[in-house]
C-alpha cells in the first residue's frame, strides 16, 4: 500500500503532527509505503524533511511549489501533479491545520482529484464554533492542541484511533538516534564553562513577530539565572538568531551560543542536555517538549489558549488575557504590545525558579498551574492578572 499525507508548516508544526504520523504508521504498517508532502521548498532552511528524514515516520518526500503565483509556479505544480500520478498512491491523508477552512479543503480534494487519488482520509472542516470558540465576554476560549484536531481529522475519517478530541496527547516522540545524542554531547563538553552546573536552553527568536517578547528582557531574565551561580546557559535558534544570541552573550559576560549552528534535530538533541527551556511560543519550544525538557513558555494572546501549548507534562504558560485577545494577527497593531510587554521578568524568573526546584527534587510542578488533563490545555498560571480589567486606559483601544 501508498499513502500521501499531507502537511503544512515549520518546526511547530510538524512536531505537532508527530502522534497523528506515528498512529498512521503504526496503523498501516512498515510495509506501507507512506510518503509526505510539504509546503516548504527543497532549500528552506527550516522544512518538514528536516526533522523527520530518515526516520519511520516517512519513507520520502515531496516540496509543494513556493513563491509568486506566476507561469514558473505553474509549471512546478504541474510537474508536481505528474510526480505524484507516477507513484500511484493509494490515499492521501490530509494533516493539514485544524483551523483550515472549508474552502481551503475543498481546492486540497481538487488537487488530489488531479493527482488522481482514489482515496481521502482527513478532510474533515472544524466549525468556527470548535477550531475558534469564544467565552460570554467575547475572549477567545481554551481549545485542545493542535495536535488532538490532527488526530480528530484521522477519527473522523473512521479510522479507529479509540480517541476523544479532548483526550490528553502524550509527549511525542522524535526518535533521536544515540549518533546524534553524542554529537550534541560531545560538541558541548568542549564549550562548556561550568559543566557541573544543569544548563538551560533560551531562544528569544520567532517567526511571527506577535509572540515576540522583547530581547532586553530575556537579558534580564539569563542576568539573574547567572547571578545566582547554579546555572549555565544557552541560547538556541536559527540563522536569523545569531544578532539576538549575540546581544544576550554580551550582556551575561558568559554563556553558550548554538544558533545556527545545528539541524533541527541536532538542535534536539542538544536541548534533550538541558534542565529546562525559556522561550516563547516557537520551533525550539515544541523541539524542546518533544525531548521532555520542562518549559516555561511565553505566549502572546493572538490565538485560543492551549492550541499551541508544549506538549507532554511538567511545563508553565505564562499568557496575559487582554482585551485585544484572540486578534490572529502575525503583527500586533498596538504599539504597546499590550499581552507581550505586560509579561514582566520578575515573573518568568519566578516560575523559572520554581521549575529548576521542582526539578532538582525530581518532580516537575503538574499542579493546578498545570495541565488540565481533562482537556490537555495549560490555563493561565493564577497568580498573573487579567489584564482585561485594567483602568488606567491601557485597554483602551478595544478590540483589533
């Protein structure tokens, strides 16, 4: 048997697919054949590929056509039709986000018509009611992760995932190999000032600019790390990173810079050396959950809480609600960044402190600031303020 399944997205995104990828092949098969296509062009820097080549979660991949809709794009989707038709795939499972619209799906089923597909598994629309629920007061409502509405596309299909969509989703799994955990290892022993102390991983780079929490303040927040004489840390990212690793270098006098320096997974395999991951919502903090390192997430209040959310046990949300909450703007319009620049660093320190106490006592906080099992979202840590409420004017602007 073939099968096409279909994904789009980055690093986020694609460890998010990883239970849905892992039910597929443990359900069909090694014999299956499953291959994966991807948005992302053979020489992005970051693609799907890039995490899961030459693991058994696919046997090969194929790049969706990028760039400007002009004859050249044309020409690769036609070619990419004809790839497609000589593999003779038996279906095609879409894994495409949970928020896709009907209409979005239905082009989806058009192309795969082309490709000349028997078979559609996953093509399943979520109401507005279900992908982006409100509360009475028009706040956007927790919602399962990212992850539970890939594998309710599968469950919806009639396939027998013997889930609910509100069933918690275990950590994923990245299957690291034991070369790539002593690569990591061996490329830190030699850079490492204090390698008597647990280090832990930063990455303050992102991709949309709403979830941007600024670079001073994670300086602060490393500045008092070091103080205190416990930790050593890292910073983590891609290419793009290398001017922020920098400044925060600068200002700890000290410290481990690996941005850009790894793939995707050699960046995983050198998270899984860490204590705990400080960030916002990104790549590296999905990778860093993957691996089972605790994190304590920044998130702006773009989106419904919980759908991107690390998966696994033993991390912190930090989330401000406001009243612009649930906008799904990539750039914020306020110039006061209000759910971003209200997280203060006295308050990512202390959870992070709490966190790497929790640890060094062998037990990871999963307590009402945790995870709700029931619906596998992590609520707003209680002692940070709804922000909604304000009166010096700060809320002022409303809705965006």
């Amino acid at each position: 048997m073939k099968i096409l399944v279909f994904r789009i997205g980055s690093l986020g995104d694609t460890v998010m697919a990883l239970p849905a990828l892992e039910w597929i092949r443990e359900h069909y098969g090694a014999a299956c054949r499953i291959m994966l296509l991807e948005d992302k062009a053979l020489g992005s820097e970051v693609a799907i590929r890039h995490l899961l080549q030459g693991t058994f979660y696919a046997d090969g991949f194929f790049a969706y056509p990028s760039g400007r809709r002009n004859l050249r794009f044309v020409f690769s989707l036609i070619d990419l039709i004809w790839k497609i038709r000589r593999e003779r795939f038996d279906a095609v499972i879409n894994l495409a986000p949970g928020q896709r619209t009907r209409v979005a799906l239905v082009r989806d089923r058009l192309f795969f018509l082309l490709c000349r597909i028997p078979s559609f598994i996953g093509f399943h629309s979520f109401s507005t009611d279900v992908s982006y629920p409100r509360q009475v007061d028009g706040r956007p409502a927790p919602v399962p992760s990212e992850a539970s509405f890939l594998l309710e596309r599968l469950t919806a299909s009639g396939l027998p995932t013997g889930r609910r969509m509100d069933d918690p989703v275990p950590r994923p799994a990245l299957r690291l190999t034991a070369t790539e955990l002593q690569q990591a290892e061996t490329w830190l022993e030699v850079r490492r000032r204090h390698p008597d102390r647990p280090l832990v991983a930063m990455a303050p780079g992102v991709k949309q600019p709403v979830n941007q929490w600024p670079v001073e303040n994670y300086a602060a927040v490393g500045r008092e790390l070091v103080r205190g004489g416990k930790w050593e840390l890292i910073v983590i990212g891609g290419m793009k990173e290398i001017p922020l690793q920098e400044q925060l270098l600068h200002t700890w006098k000290e410290g481990i810079g690996a941005a850009g320096a790894f793939s995707p997974r050699m960046t995983a395999a050198l998270l899984s050396h860490c204590r705990l991951f400080i960030g916002p919502d990104s790549g590296p903090m999905h990778l860093a959950a993957a691996v089972g390192v605790p994190c304590v997430a920044i998130f702006s209040d773009r989106d419904n809480p919980g759908r991107w959310h690390p998966l696994g046990s033993g991390h912190r949300v930090i989330r401000k609600s406001v009243p612009c909450g649930g906008c799904g703007h990539s750039v914020c319009p306020r110039p006061d960044h209000l759910c971003m620049r209200s997280v203060t660093v006295d308050e990512v320190v202390t959870v992070a402190l709490q966190q790497l106490s929790a640890n060094d006592q062998g037990a990871v906080s999963t307590t009402a600031e945790g995870l709700t099992r029931q619906t596998g979202v992590w609520p707003l840590t209680p002692f940070l303020p709804d922000l909604s409420t304000r009166d010096d004017g700060a809320g002022s602007q409303g809705l965006v």
